[in-house]
C-alpha cells in the first residue's frame, strides 16, 4: 500500500469512528504518529523532493511533537478589530496577547498555553486579522494556521460580512470544527441579540453546529447607569461590567473532552496526507523532467545509430537494443526496476499495439538500409536523416507508453494498452517531432570527424 493511501485509510477511520472514548482517542493518536514518522522516514522521497517541502516536513515533525505531548492547538480567527486577541485575554485570564484599537495590532502568529485545568495542553493561537488593507500576508498567514490547527475559535462582532462568510466556508473545509463566537454581544439588546443569532445561524448553516454559535464579552463597554442621590436628584455613571466567556469556555471544553485526541489525530492525517500527495505530484513532475531528458537522449542516440551504420538491416537490431535500454532505465527513474526480458516483453505489447505504424516505420527503415548497402554509403546523408528521424520518433513512442505503464505502477489502467497508445499517438505531432529529429540528427552527423 503507497503511503498516500495509508494517509486515506487512516484519515477515513478517523472520521468514522466514535470519538467519545478516551481508549479511541488514544489509539487514534498511536496511528497517527505512527503514521507521521513513516512519512518523515519514506525513503522513496528523494532529496530534491524533500528539500522543495523542508518547511512543510519541519510543520510535521511539530506535529509528532505535539501528539506525542497530548497538545491540541486552538486557533482564533476573524476580521481585524473584531476583538480576538481581548477574547484569547479573557480565556486565560490574563493580557498575554496585545489588544489595540488600531487595525492590524497582531501581526504574526502567537501561541500561548492555557493554564485553566480543564484545558491541560490546550494551546491558544491568536493569529492576524483578514480584510485588512495591504495585509494579504497576513491573511494567508491566518489561514494557514487555523487551517493547521485541532479546533477553529472564528469570532465575529456582529451580522456576517459577504468576506466572512466566504472565509468560514474556506475554513470548513479544513474538515475541523469551528466554534463561532459573537463578541461585543453587550452592545446589543437582548431582542438584537436573537435576531443576530437566528442570521449567524443561517449564515454558518453547513459549516458550524448551532450548539457551536455562542455569545461572549471578552471586553465590555461600560454602562451608564443613574443613580438617585440622597437629596433625589440622579446623576449618571460608568459602572464596568463584568467579562463574560463562561459559555464558550464550556463548549470548548465539551469539545475537546469529547474529541479532543482525535481532533489532534485527524488534523495530523489531514495535513500529512495533503504533504504526502504534494510530495507525490513534486516526484511525479521530477520523474516526468529526468525521464524527458534521458528519453531525448536514447532518441538522438537512436537516430544517429540508426543514421551511421551502412550494414542493412544491421541498423534495426542496434535500433531494438537501445529501446530495450531506455524502457530498462525509465523503470529505474519510477522506481520500478525491469529486467530485460520484461523490458522486451513491454515492447512488444507496445510495437503490438503500433503494428501498423511501427510496420511503416520499418519498411522505410528496410528500404534506407538497402539504399545504403547498395550505393555503398554514397547516399548515407539524403537516406540517414530521414531513417534516423523515424527511428528517433519510434522510440518517442515507446517511451511515451512506458512511462505511462510505469507512472500507473505497472498498469495500463482501466482501458488497456490500446487506448494508451492510442492517446500518446495522438497527443504527439508526428510531422514536428520528424523534422526536429532529423535537423538534430542531420546536425550531428555534420559534426562527426
């Protein structure tokens, strides 16, 4: 089994499965740093593959570390200035994070633990806020944290703006749940409040459970009260009112006790499994550029091979030898190494399927050797360009079709050899492809001494 469909078995078993047992839970963490440390130990990862994803393979290894601890990271996400860093305050207890009345005050990440006993390796993440102007850094930033962490605190200050909505879809996606919190609810009427709520309801529909949309103060506004003075006269004053997060304390902690291990297991194979099919498209790319580069020197090898022996016929066994060769080394660039005689035996289910073209292709081959046998290799140069550019596009051919059958890990898939055939022959333009070939071709042999 590749590693890419270990990442989808384990990420399928994850979400199927009940997570309220702690004894789950816990399993779920085993398989996944199990599954983790395969990934930063796969040795079909090559370095250049490696190297191209350092920061994404270092983002695993912090995982694995904060598995193997029991931390779960919990990342606040919104607007600017709709107070999340007031909010992460107000759950700690303290002012850890910086709280400003200007937009944008949180410019990077920042993590801190939480110290409250129910939330033992709770992590809070403040991140920057969207929308903000000339912030586009900052945006991707916030993004990719929350899409990394184990649960989404996404805070609002009122009705959804269309880019809100747009970002808690985006975050949905992320496949974590998302705890939606209405802050600065003390500028509302308790009327205003329920209308706000059934709108953010509706607004999250799909992506936040409504048991999940809850009301907070992380920094209430004075309020202004009248008092009435011992000669009966009122006069009117501040009176400070009082942090309220009670709520969404507890459906955090609900959460976290209900799926707190798995969250942190399935956010771990999530992410591994994007890194592992990224590190799959970056090999594939990498295979497919060393394969195009050896393939176009087999090609030219051929064609001037097949170009420069005066020896009829003799040429078409040198021209048989050199595709076995080339199929030989394109199953070692995908990792699967082919002997031979299996070699050959892919050839000829390739040459089966070309029959009538590769049957053209010989019969000039046939008639360019005699030309060059009979006139004594007077007629090498007009016959050579022409016998090694068929020669040279033969072989395209066949490379092209085994790279496929390689690349499909030994398989032609669904539809079979002759459609695959088929498909290279019609993808490529044979008429470009030869006249390239023989200026190549004619161009060397120019140059031999």
């Amino acid at each position: 089994m590749s590693l890419r469909d270990r990442w989808r078995k384990l990420t399928a078993r994850l979400r199927g499965t009940d997570a309220a047992h702690t004894a789950t839970g816990t399993n779920h963490l085993d398989q996944a740093a199990g599954s983790l440390r395969a990934l930063l130990d796969d040795p079909s990862i090559p370095a250049a593959v490696r190297d191209s994803l350092a920061a994404d393979y270092a983002q695993v290894e912090s995982m694995l570390d904060k598995i193997e601890h029991g931390h779960i990271h919990l990342a606040v996400f919104g607007r600017v200035s709709v107070g999340k860093s007031a909010l992460l305050n107000a759950l700690l207890g303290q002012r850890a994070f910086d709280v400003g009345v200007l937009h944008g005050t949180t410019t990077q990440a920042n993590l801190l633990r939480w110290q409250e006993a129910a939330a033992d390796g709770v992590h809070l993440i403040d991140t920057p806020g969207i929308n903000e102007l000339s912030g586009e850094q900052r945006e991707k930033l916030a993004f990719d944290v929350a899409g990394r962490s184990d649960l989404v605190l996404f805070v609002v200050d009122g009705d959804m703006t269309s880019v809100e909505v747009d970002a808690l879809k985006t975050l949905s996606a992320t496949q974590r749940p998302i705890v939606l919190a209405l802050n600065k609810a003390d500028r509302y009427t308790a009327t205003q409040r329920a209308e706000l709520r059934a709108r953010l309801v509706e607004h999250a529909r799909g992506s936040v459970r409504p048991e999940n949309i809850v009301e907070v103060m992380a920094l209430p506004s004075a309020e202004r009260v009248l008092q009435v003075q011992p000669d009966g006269s009122e006069r009117e004053l501040l009176r400070e009112r009082p942090i309220d997060v009670a709520a969404l304390q507890d459906r955090i902690f609900a959460i976290l006790d209900a799926e707190g291990k798995t969250l942190a297991a399935l956010n771990a194979a999530v992410f591994a499994g994007r890194l592992s099919d990224e590190a799959c498209r970056r090999l594939t790319t990498l295979r497919r550029e060393l394969a195009e580069r050896v393939t176009r020197s087999y090609c030219l090898a051929k064609g001037v091979a097949v170009a420069l022996n005066p020896i009829p016929v003799a040429d078409l066994l040198a021209a048989a030898a050199l595709d076995v060769a080339l199929v030989m080394h394109l199953s070692r660039i995908y990792g699967l190494p082919l002997s031979r005689s299996e070699a050959g035996r892919l050839i000829a289910t390739i040459a089966a399927q070309l029959a009538a073209l590769m049957g053209a292709i010989w019969g000039v081959h046939l008639v360019a050797s005699a030309l060059k046998g009979a006139s004594a290799g007077l007629s090498t140069l007009v016959t050579a360009g022409a016998q090694g550019a068929l020669a040279w596009y033969a072989t395209l051919l066949i490379a092209r079709a085994a790279e496929r059958y390689l690349a499909q890990g030994k398989s032609w898939g669904e539809l079979g050899p002759k459609r695959v055939v088929q498909d290279i022959v019609a993808d490529l333009d044979r008429d470009s492809v030869l006249r390239e070939a023989r200026a190549e071709i004619l161009a060397r042999l120019r140059d031999q001494p």
